[in-house]
C-alpha cells in the first residue's frame, strides 16, 4: 500500500470508514489494517461513529444489545442528530482534514450514515428518519466508504445480539444504502480475517493509485 497521493503540490492521506453489523469482523479487519498501514502512513487515526467533540472517548464494552434500550422523544432525537453532524465536522477540521494533508489514515469504525441502517441502535424513533436522512448528506464525505458483508446466517454464528431476520434486514439495508453513495468498496467477510485483510488492503492500494475513479466498487461479496 502507498500513500503517496498527490493533489497539485500537496500530499495526502486516506479518509476510510467502515460498515457493516456486529459480527462481520470491522473491528479485527480494521487491527489488521492499521498494522499494515503503519509504514505507509505517517500516522493513523481511528474513531468509533464520530470524533466526539475532541473528547477522550470512554472505555466501552462490548454491546451485547444494541437494541436494549427505548428511542428517545423526536425532539431530543433531532437535537442529537444535529449534535452528531456538528461533531463530524468539528473532527473533519481538526484531524480529519489535517491528518490527510499529512500523508495519514483516518479509520472510522461506523459513521454517520450507519444511523439509517440501524436506527433502534441510537435510539432514534421512527418519526426522525426523514430528518436523519436529510442531514446525512450533509456529513463530509469519505474518500473510501467500505461495506464488509456477510450472510446472516454467518452473522449469527459469530454474534446473536439480534434476531435471525434482523441480521437479515439489515444486510439488505447496508446494500441498499451502498448502492446510493460514491466511492464504496463492498468486500465480502465470509473469509477469514487474514484474507479480508488482504482484500481490503489491496482495493485500498488500487485506489490510492485511482483515486479520482467514480464511484469505486469492488463487489466481492456473494449473492443472497
């Protein structure tokens, strides 16, 4: 992989964010990748949905229910929408932006748009949708957005915090929403770790050398 991009005089990194349910392996691909993108990078950022304002993020542990708790009321649901937007581009000012004109990789794990595929994991009600929807084409954009998808049934086998038929639902939506955004990379993670790592690792490489290419897709996924 090389990072030796250039727009006019000036070097640049890789914006990359990754999606995909619990159980596909997001967290174990994006480990390995940071690892092989060490020497290619000058320095590596990673965030989990959003920069959180500059805070530190806290500990967390691993969600075993992501649906456990209620939505909150539409109002506060549309302020935090608006909170969430305002973070995203708060960090793409103050790291984002600054670590791709150094050469560096920015990761995140989930973002912005995650929140129409899985609204019940951030508690938003039904009623918020059309305005969650609305505000997502306003978050920046990634350079590289990438889907790792896997079968339901395989999903199920690594992780049960959702029902059979939700695993199901929600690997339609990913593809779906792919399927209306640029520069995707859809891969699929019915392989091991190592060889997805490789997959991505390469499509990542391609399109450092490409990068102007509209929309990239890399469809290695298997039919459903």
């Amino acid at each position: 992989m090389s990072a030796n991009r250039k727009s006019g005089s000036v070097s640049t990194g890789l914006f990359i964010a990754f999606f995909g349910p619990d159980g596909v392996g997001k967290s174990a691909i994006i480990e390995q990748l940071k690892v092989a993108a060490g020497t290619d990078f000058s320095a590596v950022v990673q965030f989990h949905f959003r920069p959180m304002l500059g805070r530190q993020a806290p500990h967390r542990s691993p969600v075993s229910d992501p649906h456990a708790q209620a939505p909150r009321s539409l109002l506060v649901s549309c302020a935090k929408l608006l909170y969430w937007l305002l973070d995203c581009w708060y960090g793409y000012f103050v790291a984002v932006r600054l670590a791709r004109r150094c050469s560096g990789l920015v990761i995140f794990d989930r973002y912005y748009p995650d929140i129409l595929v899985d609204p019940l994991r951030y508690r938003l009600p039904a009623g918020s949708l059309r305005f969650a929807t609305w505000l997502a084409a306003f978050a920046p954009r990634p350079d590289l957005c990438v889907l790792l998808d896997a079968p339901a049934d395989v999903v199920q086998r690594r992780k049960q915090e959702v029902s059979p038929a939700e695993s199901q639902r929600q690997r339609i939506a990913y593809l779906a929403l792919f399927h209306s955004m640029p520069s995707t990379l859809l891969v699929s993670a019915d392989d091991s770790v190592d060889q997805v790592s490789r997959q991505v690792s390469a499509a990542i490489s391609t399109f450092l050398h490409e990068p102007f290419m509209q929309p990239y897709e890399v469809l290695l996924f298997a039919d459903f």
